[in-house]
C-alpha cells in the first residue's frame, strides 16, 4: 500500500509537471498565432494540429489528477445520505465501473495508435502520437481512481474531514 502511494505521489509529479510545460506550450502557441494573425496577417497553420492534439492530454491528465483526489465531477446525493459502509460499497462500485471505462479509453487508444499510420496535414506528424495521448490518459485516469478508492476506504472518519477541510 505505501509502495502504491509512493509511486503515485512520483506519477502525479510527472503529470503535473506535463500539465504545467503543456499549458505554457498552449499559451505560446496561441498567443503567437494571434499576434502572427494580427501583426502579420498570416496565421500558423502548424499551431491549430498541436494546441488540439495537447488539449486531447492537457483534459485527460487533468481528469486524472482530478479523480486522485475526488474532485472529478460527481453526484453526491445518494453517498451524502447512506452509512458509511454503503458509501464504501457505492465508492468500489463506482471505482470498477470508472477504471473499466479508463482501460477501454486507454485500449482504444493503444488499438488506433497501432492501426493509425496516417500524417497530420499540416506537419505530418504521425497520428501515433496524437494516439498515445489518449492511451496516457486512459492509463492516468484508472491508476488514480484506483488511488482515490484506496485512499477513501482506508481513511479513518478523521482523516476524511481533514481532507475535507483541506481543499
């Protein structure tokens, strides 16, 4: 278990460190696009492919990091008004069913990226890459939906409220 947390702490690192250099990517290249557009009268083809291409992991990473600490969106209606072992139960459930739909994401995300040997238009990059990023995200998104169920099922009611009082 604290080899799981130790490895998830390094994980989330890295991923914040990828959604800081994307952001910053993002910006720049939006930014000079809109100067290029304004002060030159000649937009950046190039930097359309790339701002979606990293958007497509800046959103999924982010999903990720999201669902680590609970904070993806959810409905707490029915866990706000259960014990709480049934809100364990629902917690689990929930899990399963979100780190399926992850692995499928990062299964399609495998499959395209091995079937799709087409170049972007523009750069002619191969879309493999584009593809891995949904392949990172889908593999993002179940390690840390497994993480959060750990973290919450082995929380003491203490430490629950702590973490509440925390964000």
């Amino acid at each position: 278990m604290d080899t799981y947390r130790k490895i998830m702490r390094v994980v989330t690192l890295v991923e914040e460190i990828a959604l800081a250099a994307a952001s910053v990517l993002v910006l720049a290249l939006t930014f000079g696009n809109v100067i290029a557009r304004y002060v030159f009268h000649h937009s950046w083809g190039f930097a359309e492919e790339i701002v979606v291409a990293v958007f497509v992991l800046i959103s999924l990473l982010a999903a990720g990091v999201a669902a680590r600490s609970g904070d993806l969106v959810n409905l707490a209606l029915v866990p706000d008004n259960v014990s709480e072992k049934t809100r364990k139960l629902l917690l689990i459930i929930s899990t399963v069913i979100a780190v399926i739909y992850s692995l499928i994401l990062a299964w399609e995300g495998l499959d395209r990226m091995l079937k799709d040997h087409t170049f972007s238009p523009i750069l002619h990059i191969n879309k493999s890459i584009f593809w891995s990023f949904v392949l990172i995200g889908g593999i993002s998104l179940a390690l840390h939906f497994i993480e959060n169920c750990i973290e919450t099922c082995a929380a003491s009611p203490a430490d629950k409220k702590n973490r509440e009082e925390n964000k």
